[in-house]
C-alpha cells in the first residue's frame, strides 16, 4: 500500500464534517488496593481521570485543551490515540468509530492519527540522524516505496517542518541541534505518515521563549494549509489564546467550558475558567489584573466532591451547588459553560 | 541614596571544559539591589542569569573560577571564596531553587529540614527551633502539624512552600529564587508570587527572581535585568522595559511573548544564541537582531544609561538615542 493510494481523500470528501469526534469519553484507572484489602475482598475501586467528555476537532481547526495538571487533558489525548483504553463512550476519526477496534484494524488509521510530545529531547533516538528519524514511522508503516521515494518524502516533510534546506540537517545528530529544531525534526517525523490529526502534547513547553512562536506558528500554518486537524495539550492559556480556534477548559475529568479561543477568554462564563485566565501574568506591566487566587489545588479524582465538582473552590458558589451536576449549556454562540449560573446574568 | 544591599560588581564566571577549553558563562555583569527591592533577572537557558546567582551564593562547582566582586553589606563576601561566603549562606543570603522535590531531603519530615539551618546557624535550637519552624510553616501557608510529615506527603505547591519556609529560617534579608513557579500549574503558580510578593512586603525581605518567563518578572518585579549570552543586555523599570525597550533582544523576546489578549502576531527570534566556549567579538546578539549594523560586528557594545536608572548595552542608543530599539 502506498502513501498515494491512501492519501487523505477521506478528509477531502468529508470537508468541514468533523475529523475527530469523541462523545461522552470514560476513561478510568484502578486504584491500587492494599494486600489487606484485597484479602478482605474489598471492592476494587477506580479513578474517573476522563469522565462524560464530548468534544470534535475539524479539519483545519486548533483546539486547544486546557487545565491544570490531573484536569485529565493528557489523558483524554491519550485515549483519542488509543495510547490508553476508554471504560466508555465514542471516538469517531472521520466518520469510524475508533474506541473500540481492534489493533488490527486500528494499524492502517493510526498513521493518520500523529502525537507530537513535550520533549525533544526525549522524543528522538538520539544515534539516529536527522534524516533516519523522520525515515523511520515509514519503516515501521512498511509504506513509502523505494528507498527513492522514502527519501524524498522525508526530504519534503523535513520541507514541510521548515527545517531549510533539508540537506542542511539531514545528515546532523540530535545533539547537534537546538530545542527548536529537534521539535522540528519530531513534527517531521510526524508529517512524513501525511496525518490528518496531529495530537500535540505541550509541543513548546521545553523550548525557549524566543523560538516558541516559530513552532507554533508553524502548527498553526499546517493546518491552515493542509488537510489537518490539531489538537493541541496545553496548560498555556496565552499560547490557546493566541493559536487556537477554539479552546476546551477541563476541571477534574470534566469539560466546564468550550467556545471560540477569543469569546473564552474575553468573554469567560465558567467561574473556573475567570479564576485560571485572571492568574495567568501579562506581558505588561500595567495591565496586571488583581489575580483570583483560588485557595488549595485540585481535589484528587479519588474523592470527587458532590455535585458541581468545582463548588469547593468556586468564589461564587451556592448551596444548590453540592448537590447539582451542572451539564454543558450555551452560554453563547457556539460557546458553552458547565455552571448553575450560566444564563442567570448572576454568574460575573 | 539608600545603601545598597547587594553590589554585584563585574561578576565572570569561567567553566573548564574537557581539553583545556573554557566556557565564559558569565562575563562582566554588575547589578544592585537596595533593602525590599525585587529584581527579575531574565533571560533564556544558558543565558548565565542561574550561574549569576549560584555565584552569588558560592555554590559553583569546582570547575568553575569566578572574578568580581559580590559585595554584601559593603562586605566582599567573594574575596576569600568558601571561607568568606559560608557565614552568610542561609543566614544573610538564601535561595529556593525551581524542582523543591530537589531541594528537600526525601528521608526527612519538613520540619527537622527547617530546623537544621537554624542549629547550624546557631540562630535557634530544640524546643525553640520546632516553634519556629511551626511558625515558618504557617507563615507560608501550611499548618504548623505538617511539620512532622514527609516531602513526599506533600503537593508540588506545598512542597515549594516548604522550601520558601527552609529558606527563610535564619531570616535571611536577601532572597535568591532560582524559576520558583516554573514546574507549577498556572494557579499554583499564582499562589507561590502571591507569597513571595508578600513576604517582601511584610518581612522587607529583598528578593532576586531569575526566571525565563517575562511575564511573571512583569507580575512581581519593579526592575528586572534581561540577559544574553552571559551578559545584561538591558536593565531598567519593568514598564519601562516593556513601553520603552532600548535593546533589540528585550523588544524581540517581549514580542516573542504570548499575551492573553495580545492582537499582534507573536513572533520567534530566528536563530540561536551564540556558543560561550568562544571569545565573542562585537555584540553577542548581532546575528540574531533585526538592526544590527558594521559597527555591531566590530564592537561590543557597554551598558550605557539611556535615562534614569534605565541602561542598555546596544550601539543604537549612540546613533539616535530615541526609540532606539
């Protein structure tokens, strides 16, 4: 099977339909009993790390997942991957449903479907060459043709990642490249499959402040340009303003807010979501904003409050709070919050 | 003018490499910081800003050879290395370093770690001492009972207050922090500058924050000093930094810099900074800067006031003084 014959038609015939679809996501994880315990037949018991999470990326779109560490962004990345399985509920990758396929089955998408990771300098052998890393996901696919045509779908790709010329870098090692241009060699690597979906995991967060906006601009410019959708992990509210199209705030396995990039952080409905954008500091100086400290840090999925899971924390909440789930309700146009007061023009 | 707390005076720093070769991390980097003032020093990895304040405590390694003068409370407590930095290490001046996880012994509770520099100091000993650190707990935040509890037991937030509460048990009046937010959630983040800025306030505690991220510099420093390649490119008022920037690196980093509601394009500094294990000729941003020009090649340029307590090391200061940058 060639990359040519394979090529991403499905996206094409698809325009504008969702690329990524993923309804009501579980994902659980056991929570490791004592050898007591267990010889008591205690129940074994779990951690909802994902829990009833919906959400779809477009071909062409950056969304932008955020929240703070243990929210379950990383986790619900995962499971869009199927790097970890889901206890329930629905990821369609253009039109197939995924989360319950077999490995088999799920081989020929998974080259569609391309992780990006935190580090670069983790993420690459680092014996290999420059042009042997990004060779290698079309070894390990068996796709790609001669070792012509490999080469020059690695040169393109390396094109593609913007590291100019490729000749330049082909030949160098890991170590003899800088932040920047290693994470360009991961999206190479990544690019060389032609994915349709490309899963960010806080691409830039080991990188240097003055080569981070060449990465994400180049993100940014794939998926305006190809058939591509991204989603993008990041506890960087800057960077989700500034890059994505739409941004999903998570709380403790939850979604409790998404919309449009610039409504959620100009306009934000969630109490969560006013607290996290008012501590984030500004460029500058005289545009500092008396910050919303929210006190303790984010319960343990273990012991997840009752009712509206954020109400602990929450600077406006209610008695009804501990005992109503709120659901995802408009809040706007194409923007939705998770919250009692959504609506009642009480929740500023 | 107030007598100065701390007088970094044209502070090197030399690394040995293997094969006789050395590495010029820090070369020539003088600042001063007045009681209750809050410096940022800023700049990207390998800038030299974490060298600069490891200098500053004596905690280099033995590969490295330091000149300069570290003047604290008129006293050059670098002239007789080890011996003349060791009296003031914890005592006068502490630091808190960005993996608290690192910086706390994992065998033993929060507590006798907060006890340990007082003993050691003589500042307080046993029943004394435990108080004391109760009350160090609480001051940054957790209750005193935690004392008895392990850093394991403890959030990354909570164990960074900790290392804040070791740092300030012998009262120190200078405080050295080395990234304390970085490895944080943003609202962690925010609770760790509330402390600091607080503790500032209320102890007149004068406090050194190195951290790559401008905007926290901008949250909780008046001036900061923004560093390249081993040296202070520019150093002034934080706001004057930002509105008025006077080197060509501060105004490409700031513009590199995602804002929350920022409308402009943010835009990466194309290139790298330049290897130190090489004499540098000429300014060591040239390559890197939108506006360099011949005499930048030739000449490396000083940091030379351009107003007010506002100095900046760029020869285009020379040519039209306005807006240079």
């Amino acid at each position: 099977m060639s990359v040519a014959e394979t090529s991403p038609v499905g996206s094409r015939v698809n325009a504008g339909a969702p690329l990524l679809e993923v309804e009501d996501l579980v994902v659980t994880y056991p929570v490791r009993r004592t050898l007591v315990a267990a010889a008591r037949h205690v129940p074994r018991t779990s951690v909802h790390a994902v829990d009833g999470v919906s959400f779809s990326v477009k071909t062409g779109e950056m969304v932008a997942l955020v929240g703070e560490s243990g929210c379950g962004k990383t986790t619900t990345a995962q499971a869009v991957l199927r790097l970890v399985t889901a206890q329930s509920g629905a990821i369609r990758f253009q039109g197939q449903d995924i989360s319950a396929m077999s490995s088999t089955d799920l081989r020929p998408l998974r080259r569609r479907m391309q992780m990006i990771y935190q580090d670069p300098y983790e993420s690459l052998d680092p014996r290999f060459r420059v042009r042997q890393a990004v060779e290698e996901p079309l070894l390990i696919h068996d796709i790609g043709g001669s070792k012509e045509e490999r080469h020059q779908r690695v040169m393109d790709a390396m094109r593609r990642a913007e590291l100019n010329p490729p000749e330049l870098f082909a030949d160098r090692y890991p170590h003899e490249l800088s932040g920047g241009q290693r994470q360009r060699v991961a999206i190479a690597a990544s690019l060389v499959l032609e994915p349709n979906l490309l899963v960010a995991d806080e691409p830039v967060s080991m990188l240097d402040v003055s080569v981070r906006a060449g990465v994400l601009t180049l993100l940014d410019g794939l998926r305006s340009r190809g058939d591509m959708g991204i989603l993008m992990i990041t506890h960087d509210l800057s960077t989700a303003a500034h890059f994505a199209d739409r941004i999903i705030v998570m709380y403790l396995g939850r979604i409790v807010e998404e919309g449009p990039a610039r409504e959620v952080v100009r306009n934000p409905q969630h109490p969560y979501t006013r607290a996290l954008l008012s501590v984030v500091p500004r460029r500058d100086p005289r545009e500092q904003v008396t910050p919303q400290i929210l006190v303790g840090e984010t319960p343990n999925p273990v012991n997840i409050p009752s009712g509206c899971r954020f109400h602990p924390r929450c600077p406006a909440a209610e008695d009804r709070c501990k005992t109503i789930d709120p659901a995802l309700v408009d809040a706007g146009p194409d923007h939705h919050a998770a919250c009692v007061l959504v609506g009642e023009g009480a929740a500023r | 003018m107030t007598e100065a707390l701390l007088d970094v005076r044209d502070l090197h720093v030399w690394f040995d490499l293997p094969h006789g070769a050395e590495l010029h991390a820090v070369q020539g980097v003088s600042f001063s910081l007045e009681p209750g003032d809050r410096l940022g020093l800023v700049g990207e990895s390998g800038c030299g800003k974490t060298t600069t304040i490891l200098a500053v405590m004596g905690l280099l390694p033995p590969s490295a050879s330091v000149a300069g003068q570290v003047i604290l409370n008129g006293q050059d407590i670098m002239l007789g290395a080890e011996q003349t930095v060791r009296p003031h290490r914890w005592k006068d001046i502490a630091m808190v370093f960005q993996g608290a996880m690192n910086a706390l012994n994992p065998v033993k509770t929060v507590g006798s770690q907060i006890v340990e520099p007082m003993v050691l100091h003589e500042v307080a000993e046993g029943a004394a001492a435990k108080t004391r650190a109760g009350e160090l707990l609480e001051l940054v935040g957790i209750p005193a009972a935690s004392a008895a509890r392990f850093p394991h037991e403890f959030s990354g937030g909570m164990r960074q207050r900790a290392a804040i509460a070791m740092a300030l048990a012998c009262e120190p009046k200078l405080l050295l922090a080395d990234e304390p937010t970085t490895a944080l959630d943003v609202m962690v983040q925010a609770q760790i500058l509330d402390l600091l800025i607080r503790l500032t306030d209320d102890l007149g505690l004068t406090m050194l924050l190195v951290t790559h991220d401008l905007p926290v510099v901008a949250q909780v420093c008046e001036r900061a000093a923004v560093m390249y390649a081993g040296r202070i490119a520019e150093t002034g008022p934080m706001d004057t930094l930002f509105h008025d920037p006077r080197h060509p690196y501060t105004r490409l980093l700031f513009a590199a810099t995602p804002d929350l509601y920022g409308e402009g394009d943010v835009v990466s500094i194309p290139g790298s900074p330049p290897r130190l294990d090489h004499r540098i000729e000429g300014c060591a941003f040239r390559d890197r800067c939108d506006k360099a020009f011949e005499r930048c090649v030739a000449e490396t340029p000083a940091l030379l006031e351009v107003a007010g307590g506002h100095r900046a090391a760029c020869h285009l200061n020379d040519l039209n003084g306005e807006g240079a940058a």
